[in-house]
C-alpha cells in the first residue's frame, strides 16, 4: 500500500511537470526496504540504486529494465522474479534467493553473489564480469552467451548448467562442481581449473578443448599438531 502511495504521488508530480504518463518510472533511490513485503510489485523501469532491500519479499516482482545499481538484497527472496535487462552493478546479493529468475540480458557486473541460490535462474547473455559467485548454486542455469570475464565461481556448483557460447576468460573455475555442464564453443583463455577438473574436462572434451585452461591447484592448509 505504501508502495502504491508512492507511486501515485510521483506521478501525479510527473504529469503536472508536463511529462508524458506512458514514459512515467517510480523513484525510490536510497530507500529502506528491509524485510518489505513486494510480492508481485510492479517495478518495471523503477530506479532504486543504492536500496536496502535485505530480507525482502521480492518473489514474482517485475523488475524488468529496473535500475538497481549499489542495492543490497542480503537473504531476501526474488523467486520467480523478472529482472531482464535490469542494471545490478555492484549489487549484494550474498545468500538470496534467486531460483527461477530472468536474468536475461541484465547487467551483474562486479555483483556479489557468493552463496545465491541461482538454480534454474536464465542468465542468457547476462554480463558477470568480476562478479564473485563463490559457492553460489547455479544448478540447471541457463548461462548460454554469459560474460564471466574475471568472475570467480570457486565452488559453485554448475551441474547441468549450460554455458554454450559463455565468456570465460580469466575465471577462477577451482572446485566448481561441472558434472553434466554444456560448456561447447564456451570461450576459455587463462580460465583456472584444478588437475582433477582438467582429468575429467580433457575426456569429456578432449586435448584440444583445454587449449584456454591452466591448472591451479587449491592451497594446501596445513594445520597445527
């Protein structure tokens, strides 16, 4: 209801300024939304940079084109949420709930995802440079054409995820779990695995698929008597 409030009054403010209804878009830069409820809120083109949203209910919420640059989602719930082409720059997104999300063509750059739930999540040409995606879940997500330039996924899990077409320059892929991934005509230069993924890569892929691949093994912790 305060949502709806808010939007009302914007754009009562937006039609008396001369400005043209069908081009209208709620502002809420800066706004406390933790733990707000939001389920199904229509918030297509919204600008909401630099938000605290964690713990919210954004499940089913169109964010489509939104504008979300700097917000913080820590444990909130977008289930189901439509986020194509929304603009996530640096976004915290550390253990939320994003299963089921179109991600599609959205912008995640430098976001941080360490611990997200992104199973079946559609990340088709979705841009992940230096994004962190550290133990995230990414089972059966639709990565086809991703950017994931420098992005580190050390110990995420990819099984059955498909990165067809997939930039990987430069990823630390150590640890992920790649059982059943789709990684054909997937772009891999200085892309970081261990020799037990490279042993299981090279006989799924052969020799020449390894050609962008180097072996970095995980540091050796060594513990006190």
């Amino acid at each position: 209801e305060e949502l709806e409030g808010e939007r009302e009054r914007q754009l009562k403010e937006w039609i008396e300024s001369g400005k043209n209804e069908d081009y209208f878009y709620i502002r809420l830069d800066g706004a406390d939304l933790r733990g707000a409820n939001l389920e199904d809120a229509d918030l297509e083109g919204a600008v909401i940079s630099s938000c605290r949203m964690d713990g919210a209910n954004l499940v089913s919420a169109e964010l489509d084109q939104a504008i979300l640059r700097g917000s913080s989602f820590v444990g909130a719930d977008l289930f189901g949420a439509n986020m194509f082409e929304a603009c996530l720059i640096n976004c915290n997104l550390i253990d939320t709930n994003l299963r089921h999300v179109n991600f599609c063509l959205a912008d995640l750059m430098r976001a941080k995802l360490r611990g997200a739930d992104l199973s079946k999540a559609n990340l088709q040409s979705t841009d992940l440079r230096w994004a962190d995606l550290t133990g995230a879940d990414l089972r059966g997500a639709d990565l086809r054409g991703a950017k994931l330039t420098d992005a580190i996924l050390t110990g995420a899990n990819l099984i059955e995820s498909d990165l067809k077409n997939a930039i990987l320059t430069g990823a630390d892929l150590k640890n992920v779990h790649l059982n059943e991934t789709n990684l054909m005509e997937a772009f891999t230069k200085n892309t970081i695995i261990t020799q037990s993924q490279w042993n299981y890569l090279s006989m799924r892929y052969g020799s020449k698929f390894m050609a962008g691949f180097e072996v970095e093994e995980m540091p050796h912790i060594v513990t006190g008597k």
